[in-house]
C-alpha cells in the first residue's frame, strides 16, 4: 500500500484499479468491429507506418499488417501493451491519447501480435476476472507489427454474420466503389497513409481531395443538402453532428488533434480549442451564406432561428436587412415567408394546431398575423403563446423590422369563439344563371377530377354558404362550393388574372376537395398524403386540359345567356379572336382572294373563329 503522511498528521493513500476492470474496460469500450480496427489505424499512424494493409474473410478470418516501428524492446511491450492508460508526453502521437484503443480488438477476436522479436497471444473470449495473455520471444524479427485473427462467432450475438463482413470491410460486391462506402472505409476516410482491404485501397488523404475551404485547422466542404456535418479527428471519424446545429452540413477533417472522450465518438468542446476555431469558422460561412440565398431548408432556419432567439449572433444593418427578405418562416398554408411578410402586422396569434380553417381565414382576411408552432420548435423553444411573443419581439428587433411599432398578440381561441361558423347548402332552385352554369361547367370536368386525385368516387356539387371555407366535403359524396366562390369565376379585372384565371381557382377548390379522403367539414389537417395527392394532381397535364374545357364551356354559356363578361375574360377573348386566324395548321390555305372557294372544311383556326365571333359577337 503507498501511504505518505501529509502536515496534519493524515495518512496519504492513493486510489487502486482492481485488475478485473481491465477487461470491463476493454469490452465496454468497443463500439462496433470496423471501429476496432480503425482504433488499429490510429495506432499504425502514431507507429510511424506508411502503409496499412486488412486481409480479411467471410469467415471471419483477418490479418492486419503494418510497416511502422513496432515494438523494439520488452520494456515497451510492458509499458505500452501490458498496461492500458500509460500518459502521452505531447508531441508524441499523431492520434494517441488514451493508450487503450487496442484492446477495442481484443472484445471482438482472438488475435495473435507479432512485432519485432516478440508475439503476443490475446484471447479473451470466456476469460473471467482478471484478463491477460501469452507472452514469447523470438530469434527472428518481425516488421512492422501484424495482428493475425479470428473474430469471435458468438463474442456478440448481435453482430450478423458473413454478409455484414463485406458490408463493414469490402462493400455489398468487389467493386472499388462499394469498398470505399463500406462502413470502415468511411471511418478511416481521410487517413493521411494508404490503408488497403483485400488489395484496395478505401481512403483518400485529405491533401488528394476537393474542399471549399482551408485553414490552419481544418479542411472543409460544405453541403446545404447533407442533414449533418461529419467531424474526422485528423482523418478518422469522430461524429456527426446534426446541420441544423450549423445552419450548414457537409465534411470537416481537422488538422490538429481534437480533444475527443475515450470511445473517440464526440468532441469534448470546452476543452478543444481546436474545435472551437472550427466551429467559428463554419459559423463565418453560414453567416456569408445568408446574404446569398432567397430561401432556406430547415436545417438553415432552425439555425438562424436558434441563434437570433438565444445567442449573441449579431448581424450588421445590411445584413440584417437582407436576412428579413429571405424565406425561412412557415405560414398556415405550407409556405415559407419572409421575416419582412410576417413581422410587419401589428397583431399576431399563435396557431392551436388544431383549427386550422379559421386559422386559414385569420390570415386570408388580415385579422391577425398567424404564427406557426413550428416556428418555435424548430429552435428547441417551448411552443406557448408567452415564448411566441419574446420571439416576435426579438426577430423584429435583430433584424430591423418596425422595431419602433408596438405588436399585439391575440389569443387564437379568441379567433377560434367568433369565427367558429356554420356549413349551410342552398337549394339549387336558388341560384341565378351564372352560378348554375358554373356549377353545370364544374360537373362537366368532375370524373377528370376525381380520376387525377385518386378519389375512389366522382362526387355531387352542391352550393352551401359558410364564414369559413372556400369549399368542403363528407369525402365520399358531395363537394359543396361556397356560393361566394362562384361569382369569383370573373376574376378581378386584374390583368394577371385575364385568360380565366377564375376558373382556375375553382377548378383548384374541386381539387382540393377531392384529395380530402374524409370529411372537411370544420377544422381539418393537411397531412403529407394529402399535399403529395393534390400536388399531382394540379401538376397532370390533364389537370390544364380540364381548366380550359371549364373556361372554354363558360364562354359558350354567358354567350348563349347574354351575359358580358368580366373585363379579363373579355381581354383574353379578344386577343384569342385577334389570333385565331393566324394560327398554323396541316391543312393548307388557299391563297387570300377574299372567299373559301376550293377550301373542302374549316380549318381548326376557322372553326376556334367562328365559335368566338359569332358567340361574343365580334365581326370577322
């Protein structure tokens, strides 16, 4: 027992590891076979080695060799291989910082190490207590240090057999490829010496790679796309690190050695200066991305939003500016808007998740800016209506938005108490002519409808009158259009809207009906299937077809009733007119001598003529 004895008189006695632990460490810090041996890897590297090779086999069966210094003398074989955890003087090791990563190997295989004059034998497998091995000494030297070995069949009952040899060494097959997306090919990826499996070669030193950034301490490539940045300690992987962390994800492959825990699978940041000058660095190209881009994915938003709520991210007035133009804020009906489109109103309520229709008409018709959960969770904040208000505040405040303007927040279950209408239909009986010729022109194009929305049934179209909805459904037998809706089928006059932009509208209502499996009626949720359904639908080109049947039926109808039409129609049917008789065709005109004579039949541009000219009543 070491006692000293210290001023006050107290004995000294210092801390003892029993030897069982040994083999509790040894098998508790192993994750998975292919990091066994990228742990290998790191110690050939420190060894001085400029080449590894693994020959291994279905059955389990491998050699690992390499061509470093090995070990020179049995002092080193007590120092550095009897016992785990001898200290690292700095500047030692490329990797190394803990001395225990060989016996990662030992949990999983029998092996037997050979270097210099000496062999070691390592079989844990069944050993109880205390954990060790067989010792020998040889006349002939060996080079470098090779490690021969059985992986043990059973060590692991939940490691798969044969087939997940070759996909965590080898690949699914023996191509190149597949070699180097192997699972310990892309643990030892950017190692600065060859490592080859079976022959090949699975890793590229980081100085033969691309990368869209270099500094004294790390290589970089970015991805807006990637969900995660992968972290290599000097060309072996540490961890991945979900983007949204970063705004950012993509590859970083440190220069200088990490501070990484024992299992070498997560950085230990307040202790890695290093690691801090990295994440500075990506930070400084999130924050140059910003000014690049129009909209961002999640992983970019939930950044942003995380460090303008809770950090002391702080940008200058014009980049502040133009992060309030970039679209990253989702609204009620599934869009990214602006910071500048959202916190410029004067009042906003929360959305319940629950009543999304009115929700819909709050924003539809102004009463209120609608602020989305999301927008909360999607920084980790609790989503309440207290939370919602500090965000509003301190978005509008970072980035420069009326910060002078004083901001109401309206509890939604107000919204949710008067706007909580009521679905009535109104008899046919009682429409005038145009609202029955719509709803005759929507009828015609309801089984094309249906067809492209996956609906299991052509519906009926009624008209119905509600404070809430454009349109709704039992999802199975009627569509009910708000009588409102019908009159909309002129448009506004607007010249975007001119060529039946009304129609359009509708024919997106029906749509939208028709993708409702179930009933719509009251609050009701968009879900995936549904967005994915209606999606395409409108994009089918049978979709465009039945909009211009619709609008072409519509005509014919407010001619024959006498209707004039709205000035965009009018427009758009002008400038039809204007061109029909231009327009080419396979049959051939005769030359223009003011008749038809020799003509058999009109061609298609006639006949689109005639019905515009003698319907709307325009000379020709």
């Amino acid at each position: 027992m070491s006692e000293a004895v210290t001023e006050r008189g107290a004995t000294r006695r210092n801390f003892k590891v029993h030897p069982a632990i040994i083999k509790t460490l040894i098998g508790e810090q192993a994750g998975t076979l292919p990091k066994a041996f990228a742990e290998l890897v790191m110690n050939s590297v420190d060894a001085g080695s400029t080449r590894i090779d693994l020959d291994i086999d279905e059955a389990g069966r491998f050699t690992f060799w390499d061509n470093g210094r090995g070990f020179t003398s049995s002092v080193e074989i007590e120092e550095f291989f009897d016992t785990f955890g001898t200290p690292h003087v700095p500047g030692d090791a490329y990797f190394a910082r803990f001395r225990c990563g060989r016996g990662q190997i030992m949990s999983y295989a029998r092996t037997i190490w050979r270097s210099g004059h000496y062999e070691m034998r390592v079989d844990l497998n069944g050993e109880e207590g205390e954990a060790g091995y067989d010792f020998e000494e040889h006349a002939e030297c060996h080079p470098g240090c090779s490690i021969t070995g059985q992986i043990y069949e059973f060590a692991n009952p939940y490691f798969p057999k044969n087939h997940s040899l070759r996909v965590y060494f080898t690949g699914e097959d023996d191509s190149v490829v597949a070699g180097r997306t192997s699972e310990f090919a892309c643990l030892v990826r950017y190692v600065l010496i060859p490592v080859f499996v079976n022959g090949r070669q699975i890793n590229t030193p980081p100085i033969g790679e691309r990368w869209d950034q270099e500094d004294e301490h790390a290589y970089y490539a970015f991805d807006r796309d990637s969900p995660e940045v992968r972290v290599f300690n000097r060309g072996v992987l540490v961890t991945d690190i979900p983007s949204r962390k970063f705004g950012i994800g993509g590859v970083v492959c440190s220069k200088a050695p990490l501070v990484v825990n024992m299992a070498r699978n997560a950085v230990i940041e307040h202790q890695c200066e290093t690691w801090q000058a990295i994440t500075k660095a990506i930070s400084e190209r999130f924050r140059f991305q910003l000014t690049r881009l129009r909209k961002l994915n999640d992983h970019e938003a939930a950044s942003l939003l995380r460090r303008l709520f809770f950090s002391d991210f702080v940008l200058d007035h014009q980049d502040a500016r133009t992060v309030a133009k970039i679209r990253f804020l989702p609204d009620i009906f599934g869009n990214l808007r602006s910071p500048d489109a959202v916190l410029f109103a004067r009042k906003f309520t929360l959305f319940d998740g629950v009543h999304t229709a009115i929700a819909e008409r709050v924003q539809r018709e102004g009463l209120a800016q609608v602020i989305m959960p999301r927008m909360l969770s999607m920084c980790n904040a609790t989503v309440t209506e207290e939370n919602a208000a500090v965000a509003i505040g301190r978005l509008r405040s970072r980035l420069r938005i009326c910060d002078d303007q004083s901001t109401e927040l309206v509890r939604f279950e107000e919204f949710v108490r008067s706007l909580d209408g009521t679905y009535t239909l109104v008899d046919s009986a009682d429409l005038d002519a145009e609202e029955t010729l719509v709803l005759k022109c929507l009828t015609l194009i309801g089984r094309e409808i249906a067809l492209l929305s996956g609906a299991s049934s052509v519906r009926r179209f009624v008209v119905g009158i509600s404070d809430t909805a454009s349109a709704w459904t039992d999802g199975c037998t009627f569509i009910a259009l708000n009588r409102a809706e019908l009159k909309r089928i002129r448009g506004d006059g607007n010249a975007v809207h001119s060529g039946g932009g009304g129609v359009a509208r509708l024919v997106a209502i029906i749509t939208h009906e028709y993708c409702h499996g179930d009933s719509s009626v009251g609050d009701h949720h968009h879900d995936y299937d549904f967005m994915s359904r209606f999606h395409e639908a409108i994009l089918h080109p049978a979709y465009g077809a039945a909009v211009d049947l619709a609008f072409r039926r519509y005509v014919a109808g407010i001619c024959r009733l006498g209707v004039v039409p709205s000035s965009a129609h009018g427009a758009h049917l002008r400038g039809l007119f204007k061109y029909a008789q231009r327009v080419p065709t396979r049959i051939k005109r005769p030359a223009d001598t003011g008749s038809l004579h020799g003509v058999d039949q009109p061609t298609t541009a006639d006949t689109c003529g005639d019905d515009i000219g003698n319907h709307v009543g325009y000379a020709r």
